[in-house]
C-alpha cells in the first residue's frame, strides 16, 4: 500500500526538524520504510513561477493542489509516487523562519537552502528512482535543480504534458 500519510513517529520528526536538511533526514527515512523498491517524485512550480493569483503573485496553494494532484493520478495507475505534499506544512514554517533571519540580509534571493538541503538531497536519495515533471517546471529554480540531479545520476526524468492532473486517469 503506497503511503497516504506519515506516520506518527516521522510526524513527530517532522515537527521538531529544525532545518531543512533535518527535515530531508526524516523524508528520506519514510522514503527507504514505504518504497523499498525506490519511488517517483512530482516536481513543479510551487513558490517560483506555475500559477499566478489576481495580484500576480505566485499561487502557492494552487501551485501545491497541482502536484497533490498529479501524485495522486500517478498512484491511480500503480505508479509508486512519493507525497511531497505531506512535508509542505514544515517546508514552509521552516522557509518563515529562513526568510526571518536571512531573508534581510539578502532581500528577492530565493530560498536556496529549501531547494539544496531538502528537495535536491532527496532528489539524489537512493529511494528515488526518478520524476515526474509538470508542465511548466522550467520556470521554477527548485525544479530545473532537481531535473538536473536526476539527469546527472541517470534517473528516469518524464515532462507530463500540460494539464496532465485534470485528465482521467486511463482505465485498465
């Protein structure tokens, strides 16, 4: 059964990871417990580029239901994905607390240790055995990186075509 959810002892670990390289730790540990054959990834634009709200700022929860949705639709059709969603709720209070104390000193910098100490260290995490890349992804840094990890180390590297989370899964 593909993992829905986290379980309690990595929660905890979760809750209490102070960085982001903690907090890769614990997903990395769920990744090696849930897939022990290896599993996708789902990237795509979530705080640089994607969708846009009425402000034109970047919609982070639109850009988020994305790739829940993509994951989901992969896992319909018995493709062992890993949820990266389940780690947003941390990912973010961690990127607060970035933004609080190094944001100030260097103002519009992306948040690279987000990019470098969480996604791009499970990108190159043996559970993963490759990605799935929404339409898109080019227009975000955390995406281009990881594509280009997964490419240096050999790994399946598949662009879904541009609203693959709103088409029906194929029936079998």
């Amino acid at each position: 059964m593909l993992a829905t959810t986290i379980s309690e002892e990595h929660r905890i670990q979760c809750m209490n990871a102070a960085s982001f390289f903690e907090l890769a730790d614990v997903a990395i540990s769920q990744l090696k417990r849930d897939f022990p054959n290896g599993a996708y990834l789902v990237s795509g634009p979530i705080t640089s580029g994607g969708l846009f709200d009425r402000f034109e700022s970047v919609d982070i929860v639109g850009n988020i239901s994305i790739v829940r949705e993509t994951t989901n639709k992969l896992r319909r059709q018995e493709i062992d994905v890993w949820d990266q969603t389940l780690y947003f709720p941390r990912l973010y209070e961690l990127r607060v607390l970035w933004e609080a104390q190094d944001y100030k000193s260097h103002p519009h910098e992306y948040c690279a240790p987000m990019r470098d100490d969480f996604h791009a260290r499970i990108a190159t995490s043996d559970p993963i055995v490759g990605g799935y890349f929404i339409d898109g992804w080019q227009s975000s840094n955390g995406s281009r990186r990881v594509c280009e990890l997964l490419n240096q180390r050999k790994k399946e590297v598949i662009h879904l075509p541009r609203g693959y989370h709103r088409t029906p899964a194929p029936l079998e």
